[in-house]
C-alpha cells in the first residue's frame, strides 16, 4: 500500500509538508475548514464542519479524544486572529470497514463537546447525496495547513489551496498507477504532470467540488508525484452514515 499521509507514530513527519503547489486562499474565505490538533496545539489533520456539534475528517486522524482538540474560524495556525473557536472532542466515530491495510472506508465523525457558533468566521460543509459521483476532469480543491517541507525559517502557517482535476478511478487503479489498490470508497484526483497535490498534514481535510466536500483527503505515494495522484475517501458513498450516525445521536441518548 502507498504510503498513509498521517501515521501516529510519525507524527513529528507529517508536520513536514503542506498543500504542494497551490496558493493561499483569502483569510476565512473557507468557513468550515477545521485543524485537528494535539492538546499541545500542534495541527495534525483537518476537517470539515458539517453540523454545529460534528467534524468531518480521516479516521487514520484518530489519535484518541484525550488527546484532541478541534480549532474552527482558523486562518493562521502560528497567530490568535480572535475568529478561532475550540471545542474537545466527546467521541471519535471512525467508520466501522475502516481498515488501515488498505485504508478502505478512511472515514471518522467526531461529536464534539462544545458546538461551534455559525457565523463570519465559521459555517457548515454541504456534502454530496449518497452515491452522486464526480466525473474524471472535473476541478476541485483541496485546502489544508500541512507544513513547509524543509522548515527553514519561518513557517508561514496560514492555510493553503490547490485546485486539481478528478482522476478516473480506471486510470487510478491501472498498473500505471496505484496497481489495484482503490476501492469504490475512494477517489483520485491530480494532474497527469503531477506538481499540485495534498500531503502530509492535509490528511482528514476537505476536496470540494462544486461547492461539496465530495472528498476527505486520505492516502497517496510521495506527494505530487505525476504516477500517483493523490487518493480521497468519496464522501458520497459515506452520506447514509454520515446522517444516520448524527441522527441517532439525537434519537438514542445511551449511546453516545
Ligand atoms: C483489511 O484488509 C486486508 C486486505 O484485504 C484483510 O486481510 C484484513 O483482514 C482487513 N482487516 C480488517 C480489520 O478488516
Ligand atoms: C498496492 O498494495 C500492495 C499490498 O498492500 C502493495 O504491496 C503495493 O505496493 C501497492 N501498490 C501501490 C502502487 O500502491
Ligand atoms: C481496482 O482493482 C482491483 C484489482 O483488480 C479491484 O478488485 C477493484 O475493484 C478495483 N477498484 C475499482 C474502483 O474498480
């Protein structure tokens, strides 16, 4: 299997890289981008916010509620702008086929304890319908605040952008590329020259297109690399659970 974009055990690694390739966007301009980050305040993973109380991310992010802490309305990681909202996580829900061999159903929900406030600075992700698809070519952008590979210097901690095209799980799963190993839960998106892509640090964060987080960043090989484009959980076949899983919390007191 390519390599897993955040593992635990190195989690002093994954601080190393950031969106390759893209640009930053304007500050707060992507309201329901979350960082993930470790009591200590270190940012480990991202995250969409599709309810006031729930998180959207990678269940590869999963180091353990005691451990977390999830950061809303957050532009810059190094400065307090006064828009950044916190709340500790109160359960962590990774998708039950969630399998770390082959990163299938690469998916968790975390119901927070606090629920963060709509407005300016924050809001809620739309996701797409259970099994609506994205067609090969189509633009999306993946967002996130992976961090300079080389860390020299100052460390510009503000999030970044990249746009990318949709990669045909075919192409994906060719010899050419990653050799059988996608699955229906995933998607693929970069280009074939390679040069813009997520990375470490990315992981668990959001790969819009049109205006729906459709992809939540997961795996690939390298980053940026023209052979292997980089490797999304596909939200949409995740939509039932998504709803259902929030719905129930709601309904069933006990169970969470
Ligand atoms: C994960 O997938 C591998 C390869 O298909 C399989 O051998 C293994 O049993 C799976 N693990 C779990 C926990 O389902
Ligand atoms: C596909 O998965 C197999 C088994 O996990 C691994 O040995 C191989 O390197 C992977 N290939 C690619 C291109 O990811
Ligand atoms: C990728 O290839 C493997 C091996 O041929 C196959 O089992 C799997 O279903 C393929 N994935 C997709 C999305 O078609």
């Amino acid at each position: 299997m390519g390599t897993i974009l955040f593992h635990l055990l190195h989690v002093m690694y994954i601080i190393q890289d950031r969106i390759v390739g893209g640009y930053a966007p304007a500050p707060n301009s992507i309201k329901y981008i979350v960082s993930l980050q470790t009591t200590k305040g270190q940012h480990f993973c991202g995250g969409s916010l599709v309810h006031k109380y729930w998180v959207l991310t990678a269940a590869h992010c999963n180091i353990g509620t005691d451990e977390m802490m999830i950061v809303a309305g957050d532009y810059s990681l190094s400065m307090f702008e006064g828009t950044e909202q916190y709340s500790k996580p109160h359960r962590l829900i990774p998708h039950p086929l969630y399998n770390k061999t082959t990163n299938n159903a690469d998916i968790m929900l975390i119901k927070m304890r606090v629920p963060m406030v709509m407005g300016s600075y924050v809001s809620l992700a739309p996701l797409p319908r259970q099994g609506t698809g994205v067609m090969a070519g189509r633009v999306c952008r993946v967002s996130g605040w992976g961090y300079t590979s080389l860390g020299e210097g100052q460390i510009p901690s503000t999030l970044r952008t990249v746009k990318l095209p949709i990669v045909s799980s075919a192409r994906c799963n060719s010899s050419e590329s990653f050799n059988g190993n996608i699955t229906s839960n995933m998607i693929c998106a970069g280009y074939n020259a390679g040069g813009k892509d997520a990375c470490k640090g990315d992981s668990g964060g959001p790969l819009v297109c049109e205006g729906r987080v459709y992809g939540v960043v997961s795996w690939g090989n390298g980053c940026g690399d023209a052979k292997f484009p980089g490797v999304y959980t596909a939200v949409s076949k995740f939509r039932r659970w998504v709803d259902r899983t929030i719905y129930s919390s709601y309904t069933r007191c006990l169970k969470y």
